[in-house]
C-alpha cells in the first residue's frame, strides 16, 4: 500500500469540487501549500473544451509547483485528473503529491474521473500532444471492455446525471427518486389496513416510482401469480392468515438477461429511500426480504423468513473413563 500523506480536502475545496460537479468549472488547479490543499487557479467553461484547454493550459501551471489540475469535457461527469509534477520540482513537492493523490480522489469522487493522467513537462499538456495521448486512452479503453461493462459505464453516468436533489450524498444512501401520487395514496390504504398488496416499480425514463398492481385481499398461495418474472419489483404484502398479520417487503429481482443492467442499479439504489418513504405513509414492515422472481413463495416460504426453524442441538455428555483407565498417578515410595 502507498505512504499516505493525511491531507485532505477542507470545507473551501470541498466547496469547489461540488461547483465542478454541477459545470460551472472548466478547470481547477489545485496545489498543496503548507500541507493543506489549495486552489490556485479557476477558469469557466464555455461552449468548446478544446478551446478552453488551449486558453489555459499549459500557461496556469509551475514547473517548480506540482499541482492536481481537474478539467471537464464535455459533461460535468467527465473530468480529466492530470497529476502535474516538473522534474525541476524538489523531490518532497513531489513525493507529497504522489502520495495525497489517493485522498484526494476520494474526496472529488472517483465516479467522476473519467481518466488520469501523469504530466512531468509542461510541454506534454500542449493541446495536439496531449490530445493524442487521450485519443490513445480512449481507444484502448473501448477495445479492453466487454458488452457487460460498456452498459455498468453507461448506467453510473445516466445515475451521475441525475438531477442534483435525486444523487446520492455521503450521507444518503442511495438514489431518491419521487413517489407518484398514486402510489401514495395506495400505502396509505395499505397502512390502514384496507388492501393487502402493492406493488411498484422505478420508472426509469421518468426517474419516479410509480404504481404496478393493488389488491384488496390476497392469499398467500396467490402471490407467486402477481411478481413478474422478467422485471424486478417492490412488493408489499399482508399475510392474513397469519397471527399478527405480519407485513412483508418483498423485492423480487429477475435474471440479469431479462432487464438492463441500469434496471438493476436503479432499483438497488432506491430501495434504501424508497423504504424510508413507507415508513412516512406509516406503513410498520416486519419482515423485509429479497427473492429471485423464480423462487416459490407461499405462506410455507414466508413464514420460513418469518419464523425460521432452530435446528435444536442434541446435549451430549463425555462419556466417563473406563475404571483405571485415568491418568496415571505417580506416588513416592516411603523408605
């Protein structure tokens, strides 16, 4: 593992980060001055990037001053981290940066690098000879992805693009996407006891969760008959049947071949808020629980997540030596 540094971005860059991440930066140069990060140098974006690089770069940078330079592309989740280090810097500037790269990632988010690059000349951050070098980096980047991982890439950039209050923070989890009023309506009815199953689904195109099926009353040994096979779901389900009426959250998640993997992710990541929003409708779930859309479900299957059987252990007692067959006991001889 590489010498970490400790240092860390503060609330100031933090700040300036997030101002990258909504577009309203071209460029960052952030350099490290008496161990703190710091920004040294901005610039705002305007229509063409290529003309934008050729305006800052490489004339912002120091050759005696390493620095991190963050610059957009073309969307505000495609930035270029370039770690800039002169062989004309002293070897502590050098070796700081290096080793403060990894926090620093982490602070910006790592979801929004769409490449890194080491830059030791000024001269490389030229536009022609560095273009080269990123028309390089794309080419072998496409060739090495398989089909699967060209789809993961799509779908982390469609949830980076999300509208600001729909992303996830580091202190929410997951993705927010707004209940249709419909759906609503019906936990509410759920959570007074007049029907006994919901079901809804992420409505992907319109980033919302949306209404799919209501019951008023359905037995347990019905239920396999409403949970799609090919889509994932959110259930929730009143097994009437049962004492205590317990309230199951059921989400069903098919085969990665019948749904896009972007399905997949979205339903993933909103179910942690979608939950906190059943819980405002005041709906008390009891048991919640995840089930491939093959599996079997009944009153049999959910009481096993409900009261799962303890396999009771047989007390076994050591069996006693044999007469003289202890340990033997050595006694001294009397004179």
């Amino acid at each position: 593992m590489a010498c970490q540094s400790g240092i860390r971005a503060d609330s100031e860059v933090l700040s300036v980060f997030e101002e990258c991440k909504q577009g309203k930066l071209r460029l960052a140069k952030i350099v490290i001055q008496k161990e703190k990060l710091k920004l040294s140098y901005r610039s705002a974006p305007t229509k063409d990037w290529k003309a934008d690089w050729k305006r800052d770069l490489p004339g912002c940078v120091d050759a005696y001053e390493p620095c991190f330079i963050l610059f957009m592309l073309e969307s505000p989740h495609d930035w270029l981290l370039i770690s800039f280090a002169d062989d004309k810097a002293s070897s502590r500037d050098k070796m700081l940066l290096a080793s403060t790269k990894a926090s620093f990632k982490s602070d910006f988010g790592q979801s929004f690098i769409h490449g890194e690059y080491q830059i030791t000349s000024t001269h490389e951050l030229k536009f022609d000879i560095f273009e080269r070098r990123l028309n390089k980096h794309k080419d072998d980047e496409s060739n090495a992805m398989t089909t699967i991982e060209k789809e993961l890439s799509t779908a982390s950039k469609d949830r980076i693009a999300l509208p600001f209050a729909m992303q996830s923070t580091q202190t929410l989890r997951g993705v927010q996407f707004p209940v249709d009023q419909d759906a609503l309506a019906c936990m509410k009815r759920f959570a007074a006891g007049e029907i006994d199953f919901v079901q809804l689904s992420v409505d992907t195109l319109n980033e919302a969760i949306k209404l799919e099926n209501q019951a008023e009353r359905l037995s347990a040994s019905d239920l396999n008959s409403k949970i799609p096979k090919q889509r994932p779901r959110y259930s929730l389900f009143r097994v009437r049947d049962v004492e205590g009426n317990p309230v199951f959250f059921i989400y069903s998640i098919p085969p990665s071949v019948g749904c896009t993997i972007k399905e997949l992710m979205l339903f993933s990541s909103c179910k942690a808020p979608f939950l906190t929003e059943v819980e405002r409708c005041q709906v008390k779930v009891d048991k919640k629980i995840e089930v491939d859309t093959g599996d079997k479900l009944d009153t049999d299957t959910l009481m096993s997540y409900w009261r799962p059987v303890v396999q009771e252990q047989k007390t076994t007692f050591s069996r006693p030596p044999r007469p003289g067959g202890g340990p033997r006991r050595i006694t001294a001889a009397s004179d």
